[in-house]
C-alpha cells in the first residue's frame, strides 16, 4: 500500500558563523545541494498530482 503525503512542513535552523569568511566543506555543501535538489523534486511532484485533480 503506498503512502501518500498530503502535506509537507519543511523547518530550517540557520546558525550564523562567528567567522563570516570560512568556507564550508566541500562534500557537506554537496550533500546539501543534494538533499535540497531532491526535496524540491519531491515538492513538483506533490504540486504536478494537485493539478490532475
């Protein structure tokens, strides 16, 4: 049986740097471009289902 989200809460905690300059790392800024790329993906899906009814 396939589970269908009806509703998506999405909650973000931002922390400022007490070093604005520093970089992040460059594999943790590609796993979040990946997390992010997929949430949106799942997001036009869910938006793409509400149009066909």
């Amino acid at each position: 049986m396939p589970i269908e989200i009806k509703e998506l809460h999405i909650k973000i905690n931002v922390n400022e740097n007490s070093n604005p300059g520093a970089e992040p790392a460059s594999s943790s800024s590609a796993a979040e471009k990946d997390i992010v790329a997929e949430c949106v993906e799942q997001v036009m899906k869910i938006i793409e289902r509400k149009k066909e009814r």
